[in-house]
C-alpha cells in the first residue's frame, strides 16, 4: 500500500485491486489435459477441412466468380 508525504496537511492511500483477468491481458488459466486434447482435437479437424478445400480448389480449371469480376471491371471501366 502506497502512502503519500503528510505535507499539506492531508493524506491518502491506495490498494492496486487484484483482478488479473480484467487488468492483465497476458494472463490465462491454467487449463486441463482433457481441454488441451479437446482443443487440439479441434484444430485437427479444421486443419483437415482446409485441405480438403484446398485440395477442391487445386483441381479447379475455371474460376467463374473471378472471370466475371475481371469481365465486368474491362466493361466499366476500360471501355
């Protein structure tokens, strides 16, 4: 606790609150083994739909969304 310098005639303290969720943006909870393995369970399946996205796009010969914004931007504005 902080006190300050009794020099005109008053004084004061203050107590720094113990909230580190709130104040600290560093601080995490400890967290158990079967969050973790449910955690990195998660993360595997994401990391699994993205390659097969990946894999769908990679067999891909035409990008129809793509050629029609290209053909739209030389009809607007090269033209």
């Amino acid at each position: 606790m902080a006190k300050s310098p009794n020099t005109n005639g008053y004084s004061f303290t203050w107590t720094q609150p113990y909230l580190p969720t709130s104040y600290n943006p560093f601080y995490e909870r400890k967290t158990s083994k079967e969050q973790v393995e449910r955690k990195t369970q998660k993360d595997e399946d994401l990391i699994a739909s993205l390659e097969q996205v990946d894999s769908w796009v990679d067999c891909m010969t035409r990008y129809p969304d793509a050629e029609a914004m290209i053909e739209r931007l030389k009809r607007d504005f090269l033209s």
